[in-house]
C-alpha cells in the first residue's frame, strides 16, 4: 500500500516557540495575518501577546476573537467580515480545537465563498484557501498538524467533518508553554482527545508504518505524563510531553484516519454542545470493548505502549487489558457518563437515531476493524448514557 502523507511545511516545536511566530509568517513573505481565537485568551492577554509579537516583527495583524466552542456556520459570518475588511493573506488559528478549525474554515471560505456544508465529506478540499499558521494552547486536538475541520451546521446541529489537504496548515508553532493554565477538566478532555487520536490511527483500516510509529510513540508519552498533568497542571516536564504527544497523534490520524469512537463523538457533541475530547472519552472504553475482537494484534499494541500489558501477554490478553486501562483512565479522570453530565434520558434516546446516522455519514466507522450497523451504534450510544 502505498501511503499519502500530508505535514505542514514547517513545524516549530518547543518552549519559546511562540515569540518565533513573527519571524515564521515574514518568512513566509505575508504581511496582513488575521489572528483568529477565542474570548478567553483575549482576557487571559494572551491574545495580546501574540499580536505585539507580529506587530514586532512588522506584520500588520488583525485579531478576530469572535469564535465559539464547536464553531458553527452562523459563526464564520463576523469572521468572514473581518477576514475580507483587513484584506488578510493569511489566517492564524490560535487556540485549541475550536480556533484552529474556525481558522481553516475562514482560509477556505475566504477564497471560494459558497457554505461550509458544501464543503463536508465525503468531499475532498484541495483548495484553493488562505495559508494558515496553527498555534495550539491546548494539548489535544492535534488540528496544528492536520487536514480536517468540524464545522457545526447551525440549521441542523449536525457536525460536519470537512477534509483536504485545502485544511492543512501550511505551518504550526507549537509551545507547551501556552498550555500551562489549562485547568484539570480541560486537560483531561483535550489529553483523552489525544490518545484517541493515536489509538484510532493505529487500528485503523488506513494505517500505515508511518503513521503506525508516530501513534505508538504518543500513545506510551500520554501513557506516562497525562495524570500527571491532570494532577498537576505546574508539571512543566508533563505539560510538554503531553504537547508533543498530541501533534504526533495529530500526524498520526491526519494520515491514517480516526474511526468509530470520532464517528460517534460528533454527533454528541453537536446535539448536545459536550466538548469534543469529553464525547471521546464518554465513548472510548465501550467502543474499544466493541471493536477488540478484530484486531486483537494491534488493540494489544496499543495497550503495550499505554503501559497496560506486557510482552508476556498474549494478543487477546493485552487487548482485554487495554479496554480496562481505559476504563480506569475515565475513572481516574473523572469523566461522566451522559447521564451524569445532565442529558435527559428521553431526549438521547429521540436523538440516538439521528446520531447513529450522522455517525455512519461521516465516513470515519468504515475505518474502524469492526464497521458497525446502525443498530450496533445505537446500542453502543445506549449502553454509555449511564
């Protein structure tokens, strides 16, 4: 099989990187970058730091700090506006998920215009759109590295996942030092995220040795550092590991594919605005139980990296292992059923249908070692509500 990689052309990683961010967008030969995040990191004065950074550097920034959590397409409007009255020739998505994906929505729409559904998958967006340079805050939903976006429906609720190599940024700077703030729940959430990622690239029908090596190797760093993180969010050595280990699961998935726990995630966190690491991780131990039997090989794989098994356990062993590990890791983390997040029970099982659907549209379950059926994703949204 022959495997199709796609990375950012350039990636600057580690603590500091982020005063380099300037020097990366001259370099690029842009001048007029529309710095796209959220209204947290404007209060926190992050947001201000970064545009004195490319103010230094002789670049004329724009901030456009009016994205929400699980963009949607009502909110692109005001960004568009901004994009095309600062005449911006590149878009930075500075933040976690939600900037980042906002950011590659705005440099498609930017340039060829029309609506973000027009642009779902199964499509494949080779472009054109503006660059995008990535600057994540929370280590997690590795979209520094890849070529997707979720984009929220607003008419229907349904998250729409949106691929190409039109999304990928054409550079990520990546600082853990920006994630040291992170709260435990956020760390937990964007951290499960992570490890989601690399398990689902691992297992998935896309796989390939070069994604194979990158998933393995976040999967053993989330393994070691993310309680530790969670426990300790001043923990410099976990916070930059946990950094790392989620843009090499973002590589990971964006040249594998993710599978059935993000195909179900979606639509939860569409119709019920949860944040997409916490859908994950609500869904994770449950779909991986469902899914062991047919690829106990590389399931046993992973639960060697995350520390779960040894070489002394057999495949179907390890693979046993691995979903109690996960199980364990939800616990440890503190991670509520729906129910226990505050979900009527009647108005999941309305919506379960619908999900199972959009679940099975999005393409990500024929990734999975098991294609479910319909009824089997029903069932499994069935058996996590409680």
């Amino acid at each position: 099989m022959v495997a199709n990689l796609s990375l950012p052309r350039i990636m600057r990683v580690g603590r500091g990187a982020a005063d380099e961010l300037g020097e990366v967008i001259t370099g690029l030969g842009l001048s007029r970058p529309l710095l796209v995040t959220d209204a947290f990191l404007v209060g926190t004065g992050a947001a201000e730091r970064i545009t004195a950074t490319l103010r230094k550097a002789g670049l004329h920034p724009r901030l456009f700090s009016g994205t929400v959590p699980d963009p949607t397409t009502d909110s692109l409007a005001s960004g568009l506006e901004a994009l095309h009255g600062h005449q911006a020739d590149a878009v930075i998505g500075f933040g976690g998920g939600s900037p980042m994906d906002t950011a590659k929505a705005l440099a498609l729409l930017g340039l060829q215009g029309g609506h973000m559904r027009d642009y779902k998958a199964p499509r494949m967006n080779l472009g054109p759109a503006l660059p995008v340079i990535a600057v994540p805050t929370t280590a997690g939903s590795g979209s520094e590295a890849t070529q997707i976006t979720v984009i929220t429906d607003s008419a229907t609720d349904e998250k729409m996942l949106c691929m190409g190599p039109a999304f990928l940024p054409l550079a990520a700077v990546v600082d853990a030092e920006l994630t040291m703030s992170m709260p435990p729940r956020l760390t937990a959430d964007t951290g499960i995220d992570a490890l989601t990622h690399a398990v689902e690239a691992y297992v998935s029908r896309k796989a390939n040795p070069f994604s194979d090596a990158l998933a393995l190797t976040a999967i053993e760093t989330i393994g070691r550092h993310l309680r530790r993180a969670y426990a300790d969010g001043g923990d410099t050595e976990a916070r930059e590991a946990m950094m790392l280990a989620a843009t090499q699961a973002g590589i990971a998935f964006s040249n594998s594919s993710v599978a059935l726990v993000h195909g179900m995630s979606r639509p939860i966190g569409g119709h019920f605005h949860i944040a997409h690491g916490l859908s994950n991780a609500m869904l994770f131990p449950a779909v991986t139980a469902f899914s062991v039997h047919a690829a106990p090989g590389r399931y046993a794989d992973c639960a060697r990296a995350l520390g779960a098994a040894t070489t002394t356990d057999d495949d179907t062993a390890a693979a046993d292992k691995l979903v109690d590990a996960l199980s364990g890791l939800c616990h440890d983390l503190a991670v509520p059923t729906p129910h226990d997040y505050g979900i009527d029970h009647d108005e999941w099982n309305r919506l379960t249908p619908l999900m199972a659907e959009q679940a099975l549209a999005s393409g990500s379950p024929a990734n999975n070692p098991v294609v479910p059926t319909t009824d089997e994703i029903q069932n499994l949204y069935n058996r996590i509500y409680a």
